[in-house]
C-alpha cells in the first residue's frame, strides 16, 4: 500500500495543481481525463471531510452522464484496470483491492479473463469497475455475467462512476482521512 497521507480536508484548496492532481489518482485512478474535469469543479470550494470532497466528485461525474461526451465518460472509466490477471501494472491502491481475486484454480482466471474481454466486447471502450473489497470471485463474476446480459450502457456507466466514488471513500479512509 502507498505511503501517502490525504493532507488535511481544511487545506485542499489552497494545494497547488500537481498536488491537486496526486490527491485525485490516489483516491481513484491515476486519469489525465478525470483530473482535468475535477480539478477545477471540486477544489473551487471548501469541503467538510474526504465523505463531502468525494460526493461532490460523485455529483460531477453522474452530472457528466446527462450530456452526451461519451469519450471523455469511456477514458474515465477505462482508467480502471481489468480484474484479475494483468498485462498493466497495477496501482498499490488496485492491487490491495484485488488480492482477494488472486488465489484461484486456472479455470477461474481463464473465466475471469473471458468475462473481461466479453465485457468489453458488448460495452466498448468501457471497463467492468466494481467495489471488490471483500467480495468473492465468484461474486464478482456472478455480477459481471449480469452486467454483460443486462446490456445497458447508460446503466453501466453510472454504476461503474458510483463504484469509482465507492472506491475513493474506502481508500480515504485508509489513507488517513477522518470520515
């Protein structure tokens, strides 16, 4: 896991824009998209806690989903990285999350790998993200097989924005923040 500390709530708008933006990846994923979009909206005014700063990031993106910038939407979301086995490296953050994805028979993480790809194949350009944090395998796989027969989009996207801020909320707390 990181070594770094959220610096206290109080003082988050007075950070310059690279700490701004290191903040931002720690909480969610490391995405030049996602950093460009919140950092002007989010840290223009005084926030509570870390619970507060990650709804109000929540609020933006859903706000995001009523237009129609379906790329930027899709790269946001793609910054997440693929469940189970990885060709990219991981974020500390991801790979904690994840470990509980690891120990699995090899028929598993075939079946992982091939959800992935046909999640990707009927949600293009998209990624499958989901609060992993204590779930099963087959819990997760199990959602994602009704994910992928659901086939819809817009749903998927919203639900992949509200597990993003899921995320966030668990790794401020881990990172110190006081919720």
């Amino acid at each position: 896991m990181s070594n770094y500390i959220l610096p206290p709530i109080s003082s988050i708008t007075s950070l310059d824009t690279q700490a701004k933006v290191q903040l931002l990846t720690h909480l969610f994923e490391k995405c030049e998209t996602l950093t460009s979009y919140l950092v002007p909206e989010l840290f223009n005014q005084n926030h509570t806690s870390y619970v507060n700063l990650i709804e109000a990031a929540r609020s933006l993106l859903l706000k995001l989903l009523e237009g129609s910038d379906f790329q930027r939407i899709n790269r946001i979301i793609a910054a997440h990285p693929r469940l189970g086995p990885q060709k990219q490296q991981l974020s500390s953050h991801s790979s904690s999350e994840q470990k509980s994805l690891a120990a699995s028979s090899p028929e598993e993480t075939e079946k992982l790998v091939s959800l992935n790809e046909e999640y990707e194949a009927v949600f293009p350009g998209l990624r499958y993200v989901v609060f992993v944090n204590g779930r099963s395998r087959a819990s997760i796989m199990e959602n994602m097989r009704k994910r992928i027969d659901r086939g819809d989009v817009g749903l998927e996207r919203r639900e992949a924005f509200e597990a993003m801020c899921d995320i966030a909320l668990d790794r401020a707390k881990k990172l110190g923040a006081k919720l």
